[in-house]
C-alpha cells in the first residue's frame, strides 16, 4: 500500500502511470540484445506528463521547442506579495504570478530561473516553488534550489561584496513536463528553504531585485508530438493502492 493523497505529487496522472506493458518492453530488449533474436528495440524516450499523457520525444530535454521568458515583475509574472526579502527562516518571500492563461500551456525539460539578487553577507539559498493554480487551489509542479555560493555555476565556491555587489542566481529547475490547463495561473514563489531541504550552512538575508530577473520556460505545440494510449491497470488491486484524502 502506498499513500498517493497528496495533489501535484503524481495523483493528477492515476491511472496512466501504471504502465502494465512494462515486462513486454524488457523481453523485447532482453530478446535482442541477450539472446540477439527479433528487432531492435526503438532507442528514443517515452515521457509522462504531470496529467498523465504518454508521448514520444527522441530526446530529453526535448528537441523542437520554443523558449518562453518571463521577467519576474512584469505583468507577465507580476508581484502579488511577500515582498522582496527572503529571509533565513523561510517565513517569506516575494510571490509571482501570471494572469489566467488564454490557452493551454505544455513545457518541459529542465526551466530555468535566473535572479539577481543582493545578499546581507556572503551566503544565502534560494528555493523556487513552481505551481499551477486555479483560483486559490494550487498543485506542486516543480522546485528548484540553490546556495548562493555557487550562484555562477561550477564547483568552487564564489565570493562577492555583500550589500554592494549583485549578483545573478543561475537556477535549474528539476526536471518536469507539465499541462497547465487555460485559465489557470502559474505561480512562483521564492523562501530560504522549502520540501525537506535544510537551511543554508551560511544563511543569510537575500533581497531579489525583479529588473532583469526572468524565468524561462521551454513549451512545446502538442499537436507535433506523438502521443499513445498505455494499457492500464483497472483492477481492484490497483484502485486499493489509490489513496486519497
């Protein structure tokens, strides 16, 4: 028994993410590449979106998309509270959101958010919290986290001049491929820590400036991809499994 109750945590994609055909897939590659007997096996990549549809990509992060860059304050991604500061205690931060989308909205891959960002002293962590809202219901669709002595990248630590330098968080999000419905809203939201991370080993308050800040996103038409149906569990085992709160 496993508790899938939580929204935004893969409940969204019952019952598409049981993918019972799975064992036919590996005795065909088992079949050609252990015994070398039928076809080979496609070598592309399926990929699920957080709503449950199946397609195929011939890479991840997909190819053919488009990039969609939002700076953060503008009135695509406006302030809607929290202020600027991002405290050490993760009590608050600056919140973003766009207006109601005209149109669905498919992106994937790995989005980025780039923040420039003023420091009280050397240190500070940033977490980025990525939802899809409609109206005040809002569902997890994706996190990133960064400590700011590694705002540039790379493996050694960075310096900087607190208060007087800014500086320019490259953040990442983890991977994702998510269907934002039209009419919903995206919304970012920025703390010191969030999900089960620890606070920084060197916190410090962390002032967002939101001028030349974006946040960007690779989206895609899925008219040109190529989705299928997965045979589906509809057993009584499988709903078992399904709790919900």
């Amino acid at each position: 028994m496993f508790d899938r109750s939580g929204v935004g945590r893969g409940i969204e994609a019952f019952p598409e993410m049981v993918r019972m055909d799975w064992m036919q897939d590996l005795l065909e590659w088992f079949t050609y590449y252990l015994k070398e007997d039928g076809p080979k096996p496609w070598l592309g990549v399926e990929i699920q979106s957080n709503q449950g549809p199946w397609r195929f990509e011939d890479r991840y992060p997909m190819s053919n998309t488009n990039e969609l860059l939002w700076e953060l304050g503008s009135s695509d991604l406006a302030s809607v509270g929290g202020g600027n500061t991002i405290f050490p205690d993760a009590s608050s931060g600056p919140v973003y959101e766009t207006p109601p989308l005209e149109e669905p909205l498919y992106f994937g891959g790995l989005p980025r958010l780039h923040v420039n960002v003023n420091t009280a002293t050397v240190g500070g962590q940033i977490y980025a919290l990525l939802e899809d809202c409609d109206g005040a219901n809002c569902i997890h669709i994706g996190h990133a986290i960064m400590d700011l002595r590694y705002h540039a990248g790379g493996a050694d630590e960075q310096t900087w001049t607190p208060v007087f330098e800014e500086i320019t968080a490259l953040m990442e999000f983890f991977p994702m491929d998510v269907e934002v419905a039209a009419g919903h809203t995206i919304k970012l939201t920025l703390r010191s820590t969030g999900e089960d991370y620890l606070p920084s080993a060197a916190s410090t308050a962390v002032t967002v400036v939101n001028a030349g800040s974006t946040l960007q996103l690779d989206t895609f038409d899925p008219s040109t991809r190529e989705y299928y149906k997965t045979v589906q569990c509809t057993a009584q085992i499988c709903l078992d499994n399904l709790e919900v709160s």
